[in-house]
C-alpha cells in the first residue's frame, strides 16, 4: 500500500475519533453537568476555553474532513458517479456529507454561540446594576441553550458519520 495513504488514513482516524468523542463527552456529559453547577459552571468552561478546546476541535475537524474527501476521491479512482452509487460509496459519502454538516453547524452555530455566552458571563463586574444583570444572564443562557441545541445536532451527525464508516467497507 502506499505510504501517503496510509499517514493520510491515519490522520482521518486518529483526527476524527478526537473530534467525535470530544463532541460527545462535551454533548452528553460536559455540558449537562456545567448546567447542574450553576454558575460555578462557568468557571470550568473558562479554564477549558484557556485550555484551547474552541481551537483544537476545529483543527481536528478540518483535518479530518480533508483527509476524509482526499480519501474518497483517490477511492473513486476518477469515477465518482460510478463510486457513489455504490454501496460502499454511498456509506462514506453520505458519512462524509453528516461530517460536513456537523462541521458547519458547529462553526456557524455551537462556537460563537459558546463564545459570546462565556465572553457575556465574564463581562459582568461587580459593580454591575441587579437589573443589568439578570439580563445578560438571561442572553447567556439563551446563547448557552442554542449552543447546547447545536451541540447535540453536531453529535448526532457525527455518531451517524462514524457509523457509516464503520460499516461502508462490509457492503459490497
């Protein structure tokens, strides 16, 4: 076999089980969890935005999904319409494309919304008025709420993307 393939497989391997399972400890368990401390939650969000969470999730995405299409189109040989019509190629195609849409949901949808909630959180001073208060509050929590709505969509997608390449192979 060759070599560049096979450090490009173990890129699109190694990337996209971080991705998922990051997602999915952040989905399932992280982020329900922060939700029960309350506002003590937000402190641990903080020291795990430090940490550079928001930056590699978006880098192993990426890397994932351009080893991911590098993958598909040296499989389809030049033959795309043939190999997407086929079982084989219908799995990872459509694994790839759940991929896709879960990295643009998460980069149009769950980041920013988790970014402006922490960045409207760490706002509030001291000094901050009761009433001003309560409704940055109010936005942050809403932002939080849709970050966790697309979180969930993001892990859902993804879950689907490695289950069809888990299985894409045995269909022929």
């Amino acid at each position: 076999m060759d070599p560049l393939v096979i450090v490009i497989r173990l890129i699109h391997i190694v990337f996209g089980a971080l991705w998922v399972g990051m997602v999915g400890f952040a989905t399932f368990f992280l982020q329900p969890a922060v939700q029960e401390v309350g506002p003590d939650g937000g402190k641990v969000m903080a020291a795990i935005q430090r940490r550079g969470l928001l930056t590699v999730m978006p880098v192993l995405a990426v890397g994932t999904l351009i080893s991911g299409l590098w993958l598909y189109m040296r499989a389809a040989a030049g033959q795309h319409g043939a190999y997407a019509q086929s079982p084989v190629g219908m799995a990872f195609g459509l694994g790839g494309v759940a991929a896709i849409v879960a990295w643009v949901v998460g980069m149009t949808v769950m980041r920013p919304s988790m970014l402006k909630a922490m960045a409207l959180a760490q706002s509030l001073g001291p000094s901050t008025a009761p009433d001003e208060r309560q409704r940055v509050m109010a936005e942050a929590q809403r932002l939080r709420e849709r970050a966790a709505s697309a979180s969930r969509t993001t892990a859902w997608l993804l879950l689907f993307a490695v289950a069809a390449m888990a299985v894409a192979r045995y269909l022929n």
